[in-house]
C-alpha cells in the first residue's frame, strides 16, 4: 500500500481523540526518582502533588523492602509518607475500605500504589470513595465518579497488569463476588514510574500468572471489537516486547533488558486496554476467580488459547493474530499463536484443565451464564452466545 493510499485509509477513518494523562518514568532505578515525582525541583516550575503520602502496597511488596524505599523517597523530600500494606490478591470490598480508613487516619492528600495490580487498583478504589463517599457499587460502570479525586502515582512491582496505565480500578463486591470495573478518567495516576530493577526480586509463583495476564492484555487488545489504530499500535509492541522475553523471564534466565522489556510490554498492553477494551478470556476468567479462587492470571491463561482458536474462525480476527505472532517472532498462523500460550501454562505450574482446578463438568453451564454477564464479553470481535462459551469451558476442561 502506498503512503497516500494508507493516508486516505486514516483520514477515512473514524480518527481517535487522545489526551494522555499519565506521565510515564521508565528506567533502571526510578525508583529514587518518586519523591522527585511529587515534588518537582523548584526549575521545573510545577507545584507538589501534595504533603502527605499514603504508599498502598501488600504484604510481599513490604518484605522485599520496596515500600520503605518508596517512602523512605518522599521523606527525603519532606513528605510525611505513611505505609498501607494489607492489600490482598484479587482485592475485594473490603481492602478498599480498609485503605480508605488508612488513608482518613494519615490525612493523605496523594496516594502512591506500590505494587502489582491489586495494590495499584486498591488505590485507585480508595480514591473513588475518598473523593464521592458510598461504595464501591456505587461506581461500578464508567466515570461515576464525584466529587475531587486526589492526586497519586503508579508504581508497579510486577510485569503484568498494567493497571498503572488504566483508569479503572477492579474490586470484587465482597457480598456478591463480582468483579467490578469502575472507571473514571480522573482516577488514572498522575504518573507512572517504571523500575526494571524492581521486578528482579518478584518470586516465581507471582510472576507467572501476571505475567501471562500482561500477554493476554496484548492479545485480546489487538482483536477486540472496539479496536483502533492506536490501541492496536501498543498491543502489537507491546505483544513484541512480551513474547521474546517471556520465557526467560519465568524461566530464572532472564538478563536485565528481558525485565525491561517485560515491564514495558506489560504497561503498554494496559495503554492498550484503556484505549480499547479485552475480550472473552477474560470474561470466562473472572467466573473462574469468583468460583474456585482461581488466580486471574491463571484463569485468562487456561481460556485464552482456546478463545484465539475460536475468534480465528473470522477471517479479519485470523489475520490481526497472524500479524501479532510475527511480531513476537513466532510462526505467522493463529495456531502458532494459541500454541505460544499453551506453552505458557506450565510455567505457573498450571497442568490438566478445569478438572484439577475444582470444576466439575455439572458447573460449565453455570459458569457459562455467569460469562456471558461480564463486561467483556460484549467486546470480543467475534460474537459469543451462552452456548459458545460453555463450548469454550468444556474446551477448557
């Protein structure tokens, strides 16, 4: 295609409006760079983000001393930075309070979330009811938001989630168990600080399931229904980065350019989401989660490669997969591409299907309902019926 031929296929098109509204630090130690973030020297002219900090993190996160380094940061620059770190995986209702109630005792005006997606989605929860009061519910959809939000920073400690690129926050409704997505553009982080160093330390039965959870960012990002131009520039960089350096990264070989590449890959993927949305894996995931404890991770892992075969049955969708595969070095075809992710299963230690995950074969048409009410479903480029995703669990099984 030539350039004026491709030029006339964008001005053609429905265009894009983007506004960035994170800023993004990437790099070996910015780390020590976080209290410079929130309070910028005096040359660059821009106010502080605030006085006083709330680091949200967990209990791993903690050990690893990455919190006290993030604090120890803001101190440096005469922040009075408090720590939270009882944030569980798969955050609930009930972490999001408990921030909440942390961050009233510390009279936080800036909230920094230190850590893997649960951390970074407990503060952006928090914020929501610091902000508008009630509860998390009351914020379940897009920009239901009220009131003035305050002010915080992304940092992941994990390659995975990308939730530091996202304006939504994922809370499971502790009465109910389902997972919530409540979004609001004036949730989003401030800024993002990128440190591959810091995802050196992340133990191995983390950093497989996140990890995978960053490629089927990626994957299902490129094909979704409501794809873009832009989005799908980032889920195909991103996918690049991510499936070169996956292995040795879960593997233990990993050199310090695979982390880099897996932390920006990750972030990148989640740019994508927010800039487009995912698809049927994650729906058929999140009932996995809810039901038997699944890590997500593990759960998108499990369906996604048969949700690729499924979406492949559409030449368009077939064709987005061909060029992904290519750009992560793999075999041009959409079944090189699922067999990619089958390959990465093991890593979590993830063997056998749904079976040995507490399934039963009675459970999949429940399981299938439940589906077929996430959010995401609706976006996933082919159409998905009740009946096809249990067809998909019983692939699964």
């Amino acid at each position: 295609m030539s350039h004026a031929a491709s030029d006339a296929r964008f001005a053609e098109g429905p265009g894009f409006d983007w506004r960035p509204r994170t800023r993004v630090l990437f790099g070996p130690g910015t780390l020590t760079r976080l209290g410079e973030l929130v309070v910028p020297p005096a040359a660059a002219g821009e106010a502080p983000l605030g006085t006083r900090a709330l680091v949200v993190t967990d209990p791993g996160v903690a050990a690893a001393g990455h919190a006290a380094a993030g604090a120890e940061a803001l101190r440096a620059v005469g922040i009075e930075a408090a720590v939270f770190e009882d944030v569980r995986a798969n955050p609930t209702t009930a972490d999001v309070a408990a921030a909440v109630a942390a961050a009233r005792d510390h009279r936080a005006d800036l909230l920094i979330g230190l850590g893997g997606g649960s951390s970074m989605d407990v503060a952006k929860g928090a914020n929501f009811l610091l902000a508008g009061g009630g509860a998390m519910r009351d914020y379940h959809g897009v920009n239901r938001g009220r009131g003035t939000f305050l002010p915080s920073v992304g940092v992941p400690t994990t390659a995975g989630t990308g939730s530091e690129a996202q304006s939504f926050a994922l809370i499971a409704d502790d009465e109910t168990h389902i997972k919530m997505a409540c979004g609001d553009g004036r949730a989003a982080f401030r800024a993002a600080l990128l440190d591959p160093d810091v995802i050196a330390t992340v133990p191995a039965k983390v950093a497989a399931p996140v990890a995978i959870d960053a490629v089927s960012h990626a994957v299902e990002t490129a094909a979704c229904r409501v794809r873009g131009e832009l989005s799908g520039m980032f889920a195909r960089k991103a996918f690049s980065l991510l499936a070169r350096s996956v292995r040795p990264y879960l593997s233990g070989a990993a050199t310090a350019e695979d982390r880099a590449a897996m932390l920006l890959g990750s972030h990148l993927a989640g740019a994508a989401i927010e800039l487009s949305m995912l698809g049927a894996a994650h729906a058929l995931a999140n009932p996995l989660t809810a039901q038997y404890g699944t890590t997500h991770g593990v759960a998108v892992g499990r369906m996604l490669p048969h949700v690729v075969r499924f979406n492949a049955a559409d030449p368009a969708v077939r064709a987005i997969y061909e060029d992904l595969a290519a750009a992560g070095g793999l075999a041009p075809s959409a079944a090189g591409l699922a067999e990619f992710l089958d390959g990465l299963l093991p890593f979590a230690g993830v063997h056998g299907g749904l079976a040995r995950a507490g399934a039963s074969a009675d459970d999949l048409p429940g399981l299938a309902e439940l589906a077929a009410e996430q959010w995401t479903a609706g976006f996933n480029p082919r159409p998905v019926t009740v009946a096809d995703l249990e067809g998909l669990y019983r692939c699964a099984f």
